[in-house]
C-alpha cells in the first residue's frame, strides 16, 4: 500500500519567502507528526496532530511556522518570512494509534534550502 | 524523559553480526525501548521495539537486561545495505507521542 508521501520533495526558496510543505499520511492514521532534521543531526519534533486537533505545538521553533490538518488527513506545515536557519529537511510522519505508541512511518521528506 | 547514548560510529564487514550498544539511565517504569533506521535521503523506519528480555523479528533482534539501563541491537550477517543511521529511542506516556531523536550511530558496512 501507499506510505507516506511529501512534496515538493526539494524547495528553494529566498530569505523572506513563505514556502508551504504538504504531507499525506497514510490513509486512516490518526496521528500525524512533523520533524525538523539538520544536516547530520537527529530528527527534531515539530508538531503533532490527533485527526485535526493539534494536540502539541511545542517543537515549533518560531510564530513563523504553522501547521494545520483541517480535515484530519492531509497536512501542510506553513514556514513564513523563511530564514537561512530554517534550512533542514522536513519530515512528516504517521500512526495509525492516538499518541503514536513507538511506532511512526515516515515520509521521505521535504528538503528546504534558504538562500 | 530519558536521555539516550549510543556510539556515533561503528565499521563492520559483510557478513559479520553487529551489536549497537545504547545506554539509558533513567529509563522509566512505562518506557519502550524503539530503534530506527535510516538511508541517506529517507526518513527514519521503525526497526524494532521492546521493554524487556529479548524481542526478536526478521530484520534484528533487541537485548534488554533486567535493569533496563540500557540496550542492544543485533544485525545478524550485516550487508552493504545495511550501511545506515540508527537511533535508540525511549518511548512512553511522558512523550505524549514525540519520538526524542540523539544522533543516532553511523554504521559503516564494508566489503
């Protein structure tokens, strides 16, 4: 079956641009989760998401990035103003059990390049 | 919740079995221990999850002791495949759902 799948996969954009990044998770999963991942570092939590309540947003780094899930599928995480520190690689990841338990499948990611 | 430490690196050769070491200290009485995968370009994939004794599946096996302080992967026969980040994680109820990623262990698989 179908994962999780991103896009774009790779997005370029200049200092003060607002991107949008779009995640499909896997069709029925409850929870859907957002990372930030630095280049040689581990995953960072962003955000999550049970159906379409966002249930933590404590990983957001700044009033300039937003997530939403209005549906309770699809989600699209909103980067405004982007700065060259937003640079990272995006990913998305979903569960199929409330709160994830362990077990989360990812997305291959968003790749963000600041300029 | 629980800080992870593992190696930042390892090297093996085709065929051998490998044992990535993690510690945790202060694992909590309601913690997993969960081990991800990943590729160059992919997201992580889950590997593997356990709170103790032994869990086996068909891509490794997880060694935990009884006092749970820390943990073991084992790739048996590792491939050039195999050549990878892995992380070890702490999962429990104090997450509230977030997988808290360190830097994970760069295994190096050479021919």
């Amino acid at each position: 079956g179908a994962g999780v799948s991103q896009s774009p996969r790779y997005k370029v954009a200049k200092r003060g641009q607002d991107v949008a990044l779009r995640c499909d998770p896997i069709s029925g999963h409850v929870s859907l989760f957002w990372y930030q991942q630095a280049l040689g570092q581990g995953p960072e939590f962003l955000t999550y998401f049970q159906n379409e309540a966002q249930l933590d947003k404590s990983g957001l780094p700044s009033d300039r990035f937003f997530a939403e899930r209005p549906e309770g599928s699809v989600s699209t995480l909103k980067i405004q103003r982007t700065q060259q520190e937003d640079s990272a690689v995006y990913l998305c990841a979903s569960s199929y059990l409330a709160g994830g338990a362990g077990e989360q499948y990812f997305g291959p990611g968003t790749r963000l390049t600041v300029t | 919740l629980a800080k992870t430490t593992q190696p930042i690196s390892m090297d093996s050769y085709e065929g051998q079995e490998v044992n990535i070491t993690c510690s945790h200290n202060n694992i909590a009485t309601n913690d997993y221990i969960t081990w991800y995968q990943q590729f160059p370009s992919q997201g992580p994939r889950f590997i593997i999850q356990g709170y103790k004794t032994k869990v086996t599946n068909e891509v490794a096996s997880l060694f935990i002791p009884a006092d749970r302080k820390s943990s073991t992967l084992s790739l048996p026969r590792v491939s050039l495949s195999d050549t990878a980040v892995y992380y070890c994680l702490v999962f429990g109820s104090s997450n509230t759902g977030k997988l808290i990623f360190g830097q994970g262990t760069t295994l190096q698989v050479k021919p």
